[in-house]
C-alpha cells in the first residue's frame, strides 16, 4: 500500500552515503557534497521534493502519480514534489538514490522499477 510518512523520507534519505540534514527556508533538506538533494516540507509537511535531471524527472511523473513537476523554473530544472501519502517506499527510494547520485556523482538514468 503506497504512502509513508516525513520520518520514512528522512530515514531514506539518510541512508545514502555521505547524506547529512540540514535546513533550507524553513524546512528539512538533506545534502551530498554540501548540495542539496532532496528536501521535506516544502510546500506542506506531506510533500518533499528531490532534484532530477529533467528526464528522470518525466520519467518519475508518467509511471507515478505521487510525482508532479514543482512551479516555475525550478520544476523545468528538475525539482520534482512527491506527495507523502501516495507513494511507495521502494519508488521513493528509487527517486531519492538517482536524486542522490546526480549530486554525488553526476547525472545518471533511475534504477528501473
């Protein structure tokens, strides 16, 4: 059954090497590098965002519907909202890893689900 909660994308989140919390605007992110790769909150506590590159982030969007484009230039950039309660862990971790690897190694394609 999809959904998890903001402790679940935390845990995710900081289980990929060299992840660290931090705070950006009022909510939680979560960097590689000293850059961000995701975030929580934003713009509710049942949302987060991870940064894809643009066709990972068409990708996520058109096999789920928990994935939608954020507002403006930072959504054509890759920045990609995530509803809490309508994904499923093993999808959130798939996004949150390629969100992971493009900072902490360059972009790359999702592992396929």
């Amino acid at each position: 059954m999809p959904g998890i909660d903001a402790d679940d994308f935390r845990r995710l989140a900081l289980a990929l090497p060299g992840a660290v919390e931090g705070a950006h605007m009022g909510h939680a992110d979560f960097r590689v590098r000293k850059k961000i790769f995701a975030t929580l909150g934003a713009p509710d506590a049942q949302w987060g965002m991870v940064k894809l590159a643009p066709e990972q982030q068409e990708l996520f969007i058109r096999v789920d519907a928990a994935f939608t484009r954020a507002k403006g230039a930072w959504g054509r950039q890759g920045c990609t909202l995530v509803r809490l309660d309508a994904v499923r862990a093993d999808v959130l971790h798939d996004a949150l890893t390629a969100a992971w690897r493009n900072i902490a190694h360059g972009p790359s394609a999702p592992p396929g689900r």
